[in-house]
C-alpha cells in the first residue's frame, strides 16, 4: 500500500509547477500584447523562470527513478 | 532465464518486466554494452569508475574542436552553404540573446558563454543518436560544468571589481550594519546552490528524456513484434506507440537546445551579477 502510494508523491508534486508555469506564460503573453517593442525581454525571462520551475520539477522525477 | 523462455510466446505486454529491466541494464553507466550477460565493465580504479558517458563526453570535445576548425575555414564576408549559416545563426543567436544579458563589456565573455552553449547542446545533440549516452546524462558531466561555471564567475568578478571588494560586495547596499554578516552568509549559501541547480536541471533533463525515449522504443518494439508476429490485437497500438516515439524524439531535440540555451543564460545571468554595476 505505502509503495502504491509513493508512485503519487511525483504527480502531486507536478501540479504546482504545470500551475506556476501556466501563470508565467499567461503573464508573459499579456504583457508582450501590451508592449510589443519589450517582446524579446520578456521572452528571455519567461525561459528563465520556466527553467528554475522545471529543474524542482525534473529532481522529482529523477530522485523517484533513482531511489 | 528461465522466466523468459516461457515467456517468450506470451503477448507484448508480459514480456514487459523482462524487457525493462533489459533497458534498465543498458542504462548503467559502468556498462558499456547493456545486455548483462555480455557485461563489459569499464575499469574501476578503487571506488571511482570512468562511466560510458565520459567517453562520450571526449567524443564530442573532439566534435566540438572539428565543427571549429570546420566554420573557421569557411570565414567569409558573406557566408555560403547551409553550414556555415547554420552556424553564424546559433552564433548569433548567443551573442543577441545570451551575451547582451551583461550589461557590463558583454564582449569579453562572449567566448566563454559560445563554449558553454555549444558544449551542452553538442553533448545534448550526441545523447540523441540512438545507442549513446551523453555526457550531459550523468551527474558527474553536468557538475563538472557548473563548477566551472561557477569559479568563472567568481574569477571574473574578482578581476572586475578587487578581491575584497567582490566579497563584501556580496552583501547589497542599504542592509543595515547588524545583520550584514547573516545576509553574507545566505548570499554565500545561494552563491553555491547555483551550480548545483545548473548541474541538476541539465541532467535530469538529458537523463529523464533518454529514458523516457528507451521506454517509448521498447513499447513500440514489443508492440510492433506481436503485430509482425500475426497477433491481431495489437495491430491497432503499433503505429500509436510509434507516432508517440516520433513525437517524444522531437520533443528531446527541442529540450536539448532549450536546455543549453538555459544554461549559458544562467551563466551570463550570473556573470552579470558577479560583475555587477559601479
């Protein structure tokens, strides 16, 4: 039972980052239709905020496969 | 094997268990063929082990020096041929995109931030060749990186503004006498955490696509075995399998771009904070 629900600790885990990163994304679409000539900033920053969500992500993901 | 001979005949699906522990083999970086029956184990001096990824590692240092060698030839006004272009545009798109993140001189550090980005994305790119294992896709490659990374950065805000100079400036302006050393301390914690964030994002990523990529090819063998076997069943899950391992191979491709892109970013990120403003 205890090993049935560990296969749940990497799920759980994913939902706040697919959350997070959503959010960033809909804010970085926003303000680029806001300011168009800032585009290429923003960009750069969402691609930075993505990747710091997405490597919590991934440790999950490979601690689960490796332990 | 006994279980797998009389499994043998059995559907896709319960030859499965074989199968992955069969892929899980080949994914142990002290094996150089995966079939464990025909182990050949890299030496191991003591407790370390040179792992099969480290080979790889060398093979695309040397891929990395020939590509060089390769576009320097080429070096003209106006370049000619898919190749050369290919190239001029990554090499422009790092110095657009990576390298005007320091705002300080970003000239100088310009061949520091090429090397680390076409470094990661030629070992990303040599992981995708099906039967290798990239450097990247081992912790031990990934760290070495950051930790270069890391003293670089440190070097280069050292040059820039003076030894100590560099560490006190650690600490931002208005902080209030009592509490500095604290906030030292924390900046110095976050200062290390970085590499090992760098080290970890660039592996799991590598490490989880190839695996994922191996668990998507097994099933599509399996499935594609039973279909060609006569097993009506499955013929309708053969090309779903199929299109999917398509579709995660180009997904792997984009990460392994993505990922060295991320990586020089951060590093120019972090470059630009050790350097800093006056």
């Amino acid at each position: 039972m205890s090993t049935a629900l560990a296969s749940f600790a990497y799920p759980l885990g994913l939902i706040g980052a697919a959350l997070s990163i959503s959010w960033l994304g809909q804010t970085a679409a926003k303000s680029i239709a806001r300011q168009p000539e800032a585009g290429s900033t923003i960009q750069t920053v969402f691609i930075l905020g993505a990747a710091f969500i997405e490597a919590l992500t991934l440790l999950a993901f490979v601690l689960k496969l490796i332990g | 094997m006994a279980a797998e001979t009389v499994a043998a005949n059995a559907g896709p699906l319960q030859r499965l268990s074989g199968e992955v522990t069969h892929l899980l083999a080949s994914l142990d970086p002290t094996s150089i063929f995966g079939n464990s029956e025909h182990l050949v184990r890299i030496k191991s001096f003591g407790e370390w082990t040179i792992s099969v990824n480290l080979i790889y590692f060398l093979i695309a240092s040397v891929v990395i020096i020939w590509l060089g060698f390769m576009v320097a030839k080429r070096m003209s006004i106006v370049p000619k041929g898919r190749f050369i272009n290919s190239a001029e545009f990554l090499i422009e798109f790092v110095r657009n995109n990576v390298a005007s993140i320091v705002k300080h001189d970003p000239k100088k550090y310009e061949p520091f931030l090429l090397t680390a980005f076409f470094f990661v994305l030629v070992n990303n790119l040599i992981g995708l060749i099906p039967g290798t294992h990239p450097g990247t896709g081992i912790i031990g490659g990934t760290l070495a990186l950051a930790v270069v990374v890391l003293v670089y950065f440190n070097m280069v805000g050292i040059k820039e503004k003076g030894f100590f100079k560099y560490w006190a400036g650690l600490v931002p302006h208005g902080v209030p006498a009592p509490i500095a050393p604290v906030i030292w301390i924390i900046e110095i914690v976050s200062m290390l955490i970085r590499p090992v964030s760098l080290a970890i994002r660039l592996f799991a990523n590598i490490y989880a696509g190839h695996i994922i990529l191996g668990i998507f090819a097994l099933l599509t063998g399996l499935f594609a075995e039973a279909t060609i076997q006569g097993l009506g069943a499955y013929i309708a899950a053969s090309p779903g399998w199929a299109i999917l391992l398509i579709a995660m191979y180009v997904l792997e491709l984009v990460v392994a771009f993505v990922q060295a892109y991320v990586f020089s970013l951060l590093t120019a990120v972090y470059i630009d904070s050790a350097v800093g403003s006056h």
